[in-house]
C-alpha cells in the first residue's frame, strides 16, 4: 500500500496537472500550522518563478482542480499561496479500512530484500553482563526486529569476548586454589571430566578475584598471561579447562539474555576465527597492504582527504600476538565466506568509532568485502545514574545488568500491587513484563548514540513517555474489548466508520501513519522513531477514549465501528512494541 502522504500528495500532483502545471509541485506535508489544517502544500510558491505568475493564482486554479477531490474535505488558499488542506474522513476510512485487510498493514515489502549480519551484546566470557552490555542487546534486538519486519533478513551474532586475557585469569585462579586439577598435569594424556571443577557462582567470583589479583602482584599478572597463551595455543588441558569456561559462561549468559527477550541466531566468538588469521595475515601481506613497522605489523589506512588522526590499522603485534583489530578483521572474512551479507551491522559503545572506522577501511582495502558490501557502525552513548555520571552501584562499582533488572521489576510490582489486589504470582509476573517494558523503552526512546539517564522513577511511571504508559494503554483496549464480547459483540462485523470527532479523526491519521513511521525507522536504523510514534498514537488512543462513551454507546453500527478502531489500534501497537522487543500483559 502506498504512505498516506504520498497518495494525498499524488492528488495534488494531479491537481496542479489538471490546471497546467507540473505535478511535482503536489507535494504535501504535514501541516505546521495544525490549527489551520491538517496538511499543507506549499507548490504554488515553488511554481511561481517558473510560470511567472503570482503564487496566488496558481494556488487557485489548483484548488479549483479539487472541488470533485475524494481526497480533500477542505482546501483553503492562504496568501501568499499556501494551499491548507484537510482529508475527508470517508477517505480515511478507506485507508485504514485497507490497512486492516492487508498483510502488515500494508506496509511495502522491498523488492530487493537484503542480508545483514548483526553484530551486537558483545558479551565477555567469564565476566557477568553489566549496564553497558544491555544497550547494545536492547538496541541490537531492535533493529534486528525492524529490520525483519520490513521484509529483509538479519542474522544476529552475539560476538562473544571468549578469547582473551579474561580466560587466561580464571585459569591462573583456578590454578592458585587447585593447584592439583588434571587439566593442569601436562603429562596426562587420558579424557577430561565432563563436569567443570567450579560452578557458575564460582566463575562469577573467580574473574573479579583474579583480575584485582592481577593488579597488584606481577608474577600473577605474567602467570595469566603465560595461561592465556597455553589456551590460545592450544595446550590441551588449558584449552578444556576454557572449554569448560565457555560452556558455563554461556549457559548463564543465555539465561540473562532471555530475561532481556533478546535471542541470538549466532552464538560466535572472537575464539571461532583464531585458526584463520595466520592465512588472512599472509594474504595481507602478499597482497602488499602489510607491512612491519617498529617489529609490528599494520596496514595504513590513512587517507588524502583526512583531517583527524588516522593511526594505521594494527594486525600483529611485535610479539606476533594477534589483536581485537585481526579478531574482527577474521569475522569479517569467515562472514562473507559463509553468509556472504549484503552488509554488516555492529553495535557498540560510541568510544570505538575511530576503532571501527579503522577496521573498515582496512577491510576495504585488502578486500575482504566486496566494494558494494555496506559495513555499518552504530554508536551508542552511556546509560548514565541521576548525577549524571556513568550508572554505579552504590559502593563504586559497575552496575551489573541483573541487579539492575531485579530493581526495576520490584520498582514495577510495588506500583502494581499498591492500588489494587492481584494474587502474588500473576503481580510477579506482571511486574517483569511492564519491568522489561520500562528498561527498553526508556533505553530505546533515546536516540541511540545520545546519552541518556537512567531515571527509575520516570522509567516506571504509568504516565508521560514510558513503556508502561504504552502497555497500559494496550491494556485499556484489551479490556474495552474483552467486555464488548461479554456483551455479546462479535469482532468479524466490526467495519470501520467516517470518524465523527476531531480526537477520533485524529486517532484515524496516527493510525494511517504507521507505515512511514516504521519504513523511517528501518531506513535510519532508529527505533527510537517507533517509540515517538507509537507514543503520539497512544496519546491520540487515550484522547479518544477520553471523551468517547463506547460500550454505552446505542446504535450498534456506531460501536462495532469503535470498537474496528480500537482493533486496529491495538494490533498495531502491540506490532510496534514487538519490533522494540517487549510484549504487553493481559491485565494490570
Ligand atoms: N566484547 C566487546 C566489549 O565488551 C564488544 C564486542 C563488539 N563487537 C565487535 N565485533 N568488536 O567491549
């Protein structure tokens, strides 16, 4: 189905055509002046120097061209030649009318759909996921949903950190409390246990001992290393003993995504391309593009046109010791090998762009993508406490992202359980829902790569711009429509009706602008463009209600053509708040 803007703008076109002018001067938009008109054309004024005639009388003839238009209930000619439209509310009706009928409300379906790597969450093994970690998985998740929805694939990739000094850490604390273990026995030669020789609460603890550990005493700093190494290079209890890491860290992992509603299709790691970069270095370097420089070896990937700082791209360190840089350098090759994407999406803090813009350009250059492989950088700012600084817990440390959910929803079911009765489990329940509801939507409303704060408070409000006021509302209409059944309504002849009021009216036109709010959101990767619309139709839905008695209602036509727009209503936003990653409870 064709944007609501652009049918009314064809009109127009057609309109000026009608009266000898060119039908690109139709173009409309929204109206500025709300209290005037709904839309505005403003192609009398962009004609006039090419027609050489006053705006005025062009706008007129136009107008003129229109007295028949299905279109338009009004169109008004301001000097000096504004044309001030509104739409009829029949021909609203159609399009919504056509809306409901059509798959995903009639959004278009690209013609070319393309593939996409997604890289987001980012999570490091062995250490827990902490306030950081959430934005890229909240962010990530939900372009991955846009981006499916509006007919593309993505392929998610969690794109762990399983391979470095982290796992060489917990093996020297290990190492230091079991000095005995067989993994460390070099001789052994026999199978490994099943079992890992610590617990997910174990390794939780283990990582932050070793780490502070680390800082003070040196010999357990190069001891770590010295693990770290055996692991990469393959030492065979070393490399069980981090498979036992992995497999424990994982497990947990996945249960603190899902608590997140947020899935991966990949679960990959920087450890999965170790074995490919000794022949993608070999590549760079007979290909010319790789050079030593002071024992290391770099591409440059400085530029004419730059005016900042370019560092060259490092591939080797002087050690031979590979970095973060080759790690993502291999995915990109291993990823084009397997999936061959159109392009590559990562998420993640805003202070690796120069990072990023690093490996890129190296990519490009040895040709790992092809010329026309789009390789995408989001950058997302910190989630930051009242004060203003980055989120702490109360003693200093890193918030880690667990406790961060276990507030919320406690926040959430004091809120729910204060004015009403629920039994226990159902307010529990309720309480992650709209709790999750509250995380996401505060993250997702923000533009990405802005800071924001993280306010409790105004995150778990039912009021203003928050997910429980969205889910609150969708709510609502669940329960306006679960009683019209009671009264025996059925939904299958409920047809959608000229809207009577302007809050009615209004809730029409929030109603037809879905597809290009979310075809925007798609085009500019930004969900937080779903929560401004999605926010501005719930405002229109509650205005609405408001001042609508609906199931009092006496003629039946009127109310089953309520209660189609409230059908409507709810479906898309619960289609919305699917594509920011959360869900609505029954009731609340
Ligand atoms: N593990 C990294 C971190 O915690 C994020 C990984 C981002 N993705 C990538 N392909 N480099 O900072």
């Amino acid at each position: 189905m064709k944007k609501l803007l652009d049918l009314i703008s064809e009109e127009m076109g057609m309109a000026f055509e009608k009266a000898g002018y060119d039908a690109a001067l139709g173009r409309v938009s929204l109206s500025n002046r709300p209290d005037l008109c709904e839309y505005q054309c403003n192609g009398a004024m962009a004609g006039a120097k090419r027609y050489k005639k006053a705006p005025l009388a062009i706008a007129e003839e136009t107008a003129a061209a229109l007295r028949e238009s299905r279109v338009f209930s009004q169109v008004e000619v301001a000097a000096p030649g504004f044309l001030n439209l509104k739409v009829k509310e029949s021909f609203l009706r159609e399009y919504l009318a056509d809306m409901r009928k059509s798959e995903k409300f009639g959004l278009e379906m690209p013609e070319k759909p393309r593939k996409y790597v997604l890289d987001y969450g980012g999570a490091n093994i062995a250490k827990p996921l902490h306030v950081g970690h959430m934005r890229s998985a909240v962010i990530g998740e939900s372009i991955k949903r846009i981006l499916r929805y509006c007919g593309h694939e993505v392929i998610g990739d969690v794109h762990m950190g399983d391979w470095g000094q982290p796992m060489g850490l917990v093996v020297t604390e290990l190492q230091e409390r079991h000095p005995d273990l067989i993994y460390f026995d070099e001789t052994y030669t026999g199978e490994y246990p099943k079992e890992a020789p610590f617990t997910a609460t174990e390794l939780e603890e283990l990582y932050p001992t070793a780490s502070k550990k680390s800082k003070e005493d040196q010999a357990y700093k190069e001891k770590a290393m010295e693990n770290t190494y055996k692991i990469q290079s393959g030492v065979r209890g070393h490399r069980a003993l981090w498979q036992h890491i992995l497999r424990v860290s994982v497990a947990d992992l996945k249960k603190n995504y899902e608590r997140l509603n947020v899935e991966f299709d990949l679960w990959k790691g920087e450890s999965d391309v170790h074995d490919l970069i000794p022949a993608m270095v070999e590549e760079m370097k007979r290909g010319g593009y790789a050079h030593e420089s002071e024992g290391a070896l770099v591409v440059d990937v400085k530029e004419e046109s730059d005016t900042k700082e370019m560092p060259p791209c490092m591939i080797l360190k002087s050690d031979g010791a590979a970095l973060y840089n080759t790690t993502d350098l291999a995915t990109i090759m291993d990823r084009m090998e397997k999936i061959d994407p159109d392009g590559i999406i990562y998420l993640t803090d805003k202070r690796q762009e120069l990072y990023f813009e690093q490996v890129f350009r190296c990519a490009r250059k040895t040709k790992l993508v092809k010329p026309e492989t789009e390789l995408i950088w989001m950058g997302f700012g910190t989630m930051n406490g009242r004060d203003g600084k980055p989120f702490k817990t109360r003693d200093g440390g890193v918030k880690r992202l667990e406790s961060l959910i276990e507030e919320t929803n406690a926040e959430m079911y004091r809120k729910i359980t204060e004015n009403r009765e629920m039994p226990k489990e159902e307010a529990e329940e309720t309480a992650r829902i709209i709790g999750l509801a509250a995380l996401k939507y505060g993250d997702l409303s923000n533009q990405a790569s802005k800071d924001y704060i993280f306010d409790m408070e105004k995150f778990t409000s039912f009021e203003g711009d928050t997910g429980p006021y969205i889910l609150y509302t969708i709510v609502r209409i669940k329960s306006i429509l679960g009683k019209y059944r009671e009264q025996g309504g059925s939904f299958t002849d409920a047809a959608l009706r000229p809207a009577e009021s302007a809050a009615e009216k209004d809730l029409a036109m929030q109603l037809a602008a879905f597809t290009a709010a979310v075809s925007g959101a798609c085009e500019e990767l930004a969900p937080h463009k779903i929560c401004a619309y999605i926010y501005d139709l719930a405002n229109a839905f509650n205005r609405f209600y408001h001042e609508t008695r609906i199931l009092t209602e006496e003629k039946e036509e009127k109310k089953a053509g309520w209660v189609a727009l409230l059908l409507l209503t709810g479906d898309v936003l619960e289609t919305c708040i699917d594509m920011l990653g959360f869900s609505a409870p029954e009731r609340m």
